[in-house]
C-alpha cells in the first residue's frame, strides 16, 4: 500500500522534468510532416522533427543555446534523432541565418523547454490563426485530437484541399467538417485530386550550402526568397504582425503631418508678424514727417516683400 504513492510522485517527477531538459540538437534541411502540416502556411525553418508522436498539446517548443532562442513548431516524429531545421540550428550554433553563412555540424547541446501552442502562433500563417492540416491526410490525427476534450488542436485546426505536406499536389481552398453529417471533409473540388500546385511553393534551405530550393522541384531560387534568421517566406507575416506594422506606419504617417503642419503654421506667424512690424513702423514715421514717403514705404514693402534696406524678406 505505501508503494502505490511513491510510484504517483515519481509518475509526477518525470512529468514535470520532461517540460525542459537537454537535447542533442542537429540541423534537417527537408520540410515534412507527419500528421499533414502544410508547409506552405508555416514557418518551415523553425521546426523541431523530434522522438515521439506528435501530441495535439504540446506543439510548441523553445530551444536556446548561448543566449539565442527560437520557437519551434513541433509537428513531425524522426527515427530518434532531436533534428531542428537548418536555419533555426544554423542561427542558433552562430548567431547567423543559413541563408547568410551556413554552417556544417553535427550534434550540438541545447536547452529546450515546452511551451503554451500559442508561443509558436507568430509561426503560422492562416489568415485565422489554426494550425493549416491536409483534408485528404490528416484526419486520423483530427479524429484522435476531437476525441481529447479540449486539447488545443482540437480547436485549432484547418482543413485544406491539398494533398502533401510541400504543398505541390492539390487546391488551395479550405475546406469543413462536420462529423455530424460524414467523416470526410468537404471541400469545392473533390477531395484528393492530384492536380499540379505551383501557387504555394514551399522552401528548403540546404544543408551545408546555404543554398535555397523549391521543395517540389529542387529548383534553386535566390536566398531572398526567405528573409534573414528568423526565415520567414516574403510576405508570410502572420496578421497580428501585418497589423502592427499597418498601425506603426499610420502613427509614423500622422506623426509626419503634425510636425509639418506646425512648421508651416510657425512659418506663416512668423512672416505675418513682420509684416505687422513694418506696418507699425511706417505708420509710425508718418506721424513724424510727411505722409507721402512713409506710406510709399509700406506699400512697397507689403508689394514686395522687402525692408528698407532693399533685402528680400521672403
């Protein structure tokens, strides 16, 4: 009887242990999946293929080394191995992007620790948020996260009308399930057709070139086509960021307008007030001495915009 609540306490033990520890991390330069992720709605250079089955909770996970951390989409199982994508291990082994100065190696050291699924949201980029799966593929593991009440997947998933994990067979259209009515997602063309997709093309970054192709194709394509270390495809911002970066330039924008307007605004006063002045000293001197020179003064200084002097006041 007392061995039964030692063997729940270390049941916990483990648990707990198991959010964080070490990992032998090493670097893995083609994009796949094994529950149906699509690669071209992710981040596909911060993903972490590692032991174990996939679970519809613990999606996300950080992974530090010498004061650099990345969040990676945990979303495929390997052979054993703890492989990271290249640049995501490329930038943290040297502080640089594949892209920029790859990098050979093999296992490296490195922290990790589970995280919320909502830390890796900046690495999906649906229009809403959800985890973007494969209609035709991916709903055994749909089914088994259903089936968790409240796992996140569960609740945060998008069916698409393509075949492959690279994005190169299919359509891309999002489809609906309703379990209610049949076990199949529908979808505006038929589900599961092969035809060609060349509107989504997914990215690998080579290891150890640096060199980036088209996963369908094998087709180089220039480094620019994915920006920097955080490798993010062009124009693959999720819609918080797009957002925040909409806001950003409209107070830059107003900022500009208001400076401008006060500069303008201070400029007129400023000629309005010398134009005053010259009136009020020509006035003045005709009180003095005759009227005609002082007010001939005035009107050429209000034509033309010059002192006594002759100088241009303009």
């Amino acid at each position: 009887m007392r061995a039964l609540p030692f063997i729940t306490l270390s049941t916990l033990t483990l648990r707990a242990s198991a959010s964080s520890g070490a990992v032998w991390a090493t670097p893995h330069d083609s994009y796949s999946s094994s529950i149906g992720v699509l690669g071209c709605k992710i981040n596909t250079n911060r993903v972490a293929y590692w032991p174990g089955s996939v679970d519809c909770n613990n999606v996300c996970v950080s992974l530090s080394y010498q004061g650099r951390s990345v969040k990676l989409l945990r979303i495929d199982q390997s052979g054993g191995a703890h492989d990271v994508s290249y640049d995501a291990w490329n930038y943290l082994y040297t502080g640089y992007s594949a892209t920029q100065k790859p990098t050979a190696g093999g296992a490296v050291a490195m922290e990790y620790q589970e995280l919320a699924p909502e830390e890796c949201k900046e690495l999906i980029h649906t229009d809403d948020g959800k985890i973007p799966l494969s209609a035709a593929n991916s709903m055994n593991f749909v089914a088994s996260c259903l089936a968790q009440q409240g796992s996140w997947v569960g609740s945060n998933y998008g069916l698409y009308n393509i075949i492959d994990s690279i994005c190169s067979m299919g359509f891309n259209e999002k489809c609906s399930l309703d379990l209610n009515v049949s076990n199949q997602p529908n979808c505006s063309h038929m589900l599961g057709l092969q035809d060609k997709l060349t509107t989504q093309p997914v990215y690998n970054i080579k290891y150890p070139t640096g060199d980036v192709v088209e996963a369908g194709t094998g087709q180089v394509v220039p480094s620019s086509t994915v920006s920097g270390s955080v490798g993010t495809k062009k124009g693959g911002l999720s819609p918080s960021a797009k957002a925040r970066i909409g806001v950003g330039v409209s107070l830059g924008v107003l900022a500009l307008l208001v400076v401008a307007g006060f500069w303008c605004w201070k400029k007129r006063r400023g000629t309005a007030a010398q134009q005053s002045t010259q009136v009020e000293d020509g006035l003045r001197r005709e009180d003095s001495t005759s009227s005609a020179e002082p007010i001939s003064s005035v009107t050429k200084g209000l034509d033309y915009g010059s002192d006594e002097t002759g100088k241009e006041t303009w």
